[in-house]
C-alpha cells in the first residue's frame, strides 16, 4: 500500500507538470517570470527532463538507503509543492483554477503526507 501510495503520489506531480503547460506555470516561477513566454517555456520544460531523470533515476536506485531517502524527499517535495501552489495562487497570473489541476496538485499532496506517515509508523513499528 505504501508503495502504491507513493507511485500515486508521483503520478500525478508528473500529470500535474502536463497541466502546468496550459496554465502557464512558468509565470509564477522566480527568474522564469522574466522571460518571454517563449523563451519561459522552452527552459520550464527543458529544466524537467534532467528533473525527471534524477528522481527517477534515485527513487529506483539498487542501492535501498539511497532509493529509501530519494523517496522521503520525493514524499516531502509533494507537501511543499502544494504549498507553494497555495501561496501563488493569490498571483494575478496563477492560472491552476480547474478542479483538475487542485486533484492534481493537493491529491500529489495527500499522498505524499500519507507516504510519510506510512513511512514512519513502519519505522518506528520496526524499531520496537
């Protein structure tokens, strides 16, 4: 179940960073805000392959203390990405207003927080 929930999780950031593109996130990121739309897009999209790359490269990792850590950070990158949706959204140009794209911002959240959590208990239930 944990796996599940972080695959979920993961899932939809990844979805997510496909409805980024209608909705223009580069223009709420600090330094991509200033380029041109072109020019935002192009490095907004760019910049996620190598992104996508390293987390999947570490989450999959042989090495199980390397993909066990990429995992809780991946889980706590999902917390602070819907954190950072929710302080942007008082923007005049944050676009995310579907419901779609709250699913799958605070959805990714979710599962990053019950991941954790999981985590955690499994941890400590293993610990004594």
């Amino acid at each position: 179940m944990k796996d599940i929930t972080f695959y979920l999780g993961l899932s939809l950031l990844f979805t997510h960073e496909m409805d980024s593109m209608p909705n223009h996130e580069w223009r709420i990121l600090p330094i991509l805000n200033s380029l041109s739309d072109s020019a935002g897009e192009w490095t907004f999209i760019v910049a996620h392959v190598p992104l996508f790359a390293i987390t999947i490269a570490f989450i999959a990792s042989l090495n199980r203390s390397i993909r066990v850590r990429a995992r809780m950070i991946v889980g706590g990158f999902l917390l602070l990405h819907a954190f950072l949706h929710y302080l942007f959204s008082a923007s005049p140009v944050y676009e995310f207003s579907s419901t779609l794209s709250s699913v799958l911002i605070y959805g990714a959240a979710l599962c990053g927080l019950a991941y954790l959590l999981m985590t955690m208990f499994e941890a400590k239930t293993d610990a004594g």
